[in-house]
C-alpha cells in the first residue's frame, strides 16, 4: 500500500497506538486524554515531546483520512476512543509489527537494539530472526525499512523506518537490505542434511547395484 509521508505528530500517534495495542490490550483502544499521554511519556520515546490534544486529534485525523486508524465508540458512555489500523492498511504481522513500531517511536536502532526493545512486543528468538524481519519489510514492492550505511566507528548498521518518505544519512542513500547470511548453527544443520541426502543416495545406488548383480549369478 502506497502512503503519502507521514509527519513527525502522525509518526508519533501511529506509534503509540501500536505499542498500547501489543502492550495494554486490556486498556485498548485508548481515549483521547490516553492517546495524549502515550505520546508525550518520557519512557520509550526518543525524543520526548509535549503534544496538546488538538495537535494529537489533527494528527489523528491525517491518520485517519490515510487509513492507518480509526475512531470507535467508547459503549455507553459515548467516550470516543482511538486505534490504528497498520496491521490491515500495511498487512504487518506481529513481529513485524513490533519492530516497526520501536523506529517509530525511537528512530534509527541495530538489530541488537530491535530484539532488546521489542520484547513487551513479541520475543525474537536470535538476531537473525530480527534480521529476517527487517528484511521482510525492506524487500517489498513499497520497503517500509531500510538499512543506513554504517558510520565510521560503529560496529554495527541501523535500520530506519520509511514511512516519512526517503531517508537520507550523511548525504548518503540507504544500503541495500538482504537477508542475514546463516548462522554457525545453521551451516552446520545444512551441512548434516547434505551429508544424510548424500548417504542416502548411496544406499540407493548400492541397492541397485545388488540387483543388477543377482541377473547374473
């Protein structure tokens, strides 16, 4: 799905909508008053703002107009409440919710950092299944992540989301994103199931070989 960018004040509402959907189901949807507090909490947020109701409601509105969230009826009460819609709009899975939603909420992360920070989210068994992930997301017709090139000094790259349009680091493009080369673990399980196909393989010849030779005895 092709969206038009999204500013800092949507980015920040989207974000939040996701994290209290994985994280409070029970107090989800959230109330404006709600919503306002997730955004501006000092913790998991980078940076830390101090949006009003009304820039949070525009912003909700934008959102809604792109279809990435909706308002629904509190019951009874009347009290409207707010939720997103990135899983149906963007056709996310959990994890892949859980990792696009930490970028949203603290900009450029390592892999080592997603796995850390998503945990309330969903648990990520190694960094390689991070890596998949945001590989998923950066190999679609319309990538929703991408890798920056790594800065002299660091020892590893950082993934940025691309839902406020193309991204640029120090005058650079964002690398290409592949999938993760296999792990120790993974050579070794490769390499085990090569070496039964092969012994199979031998069997069968040596099968054969018998009967080809019980023609002649």
């Amino acid at each position: 799905m092709a969206l038009p960018p999204l500013d800092a004040f949507e980015i920040r509402v989207l974000g939040s909508l996701i994290e209290k959907d994985l994280t409070t189901p029970e107090y989800y949807p959230l109330s404006l008053n709600a919503l306002v507090n997730a955004c501006n909490q000092s913790n998991n947020r980078d940076p830390v703002v101090t949006h009003g109701e009304e820039e949070i409601t525009r912003a909700m509105n934008r959102l809604r107009d792109k279809r990435l969230a909706a308002v629904v009826s509190g019951g009874d009460n009347r009290v409207f409440k707010f939720r997103h819609q990135a899983m149906e709009a963007l056709e996310l899975t959990r994890p892949e919710m859980s990792v696009l939603c930490v970028l949203l909420l603290r900009a450029a992360q390592t892999a080592g950092e997603l796995r850390a920070r998503t945990g309330r989210m969903h648990e990520f068994a190694d960094l390689a299944e991070v890596q998949a992930c945001l590989a998923a997301l950066a190999s679609r017709p319309e990538p929703i992540v991408a890798v920056l090139p790594r800065q002299p000094g660091t020892k590893e790259s950082r993934y940025i989301h691309l839902l406020s349009g193309k991204v640029e680091s120090a005058g650079q493009e964002p690398a290409a994103l592949t999938a993760p080369p296999p792990t120790a673990t993974e050579r070794v399980q490769r390499l085990e199931a090569e070496v039964a196909g092969l012994r199979r393989e031998l069997a069968q010849l040596r099968d054969h070989f018998a009967q080809f030779r019980k023609q002649f005895d």
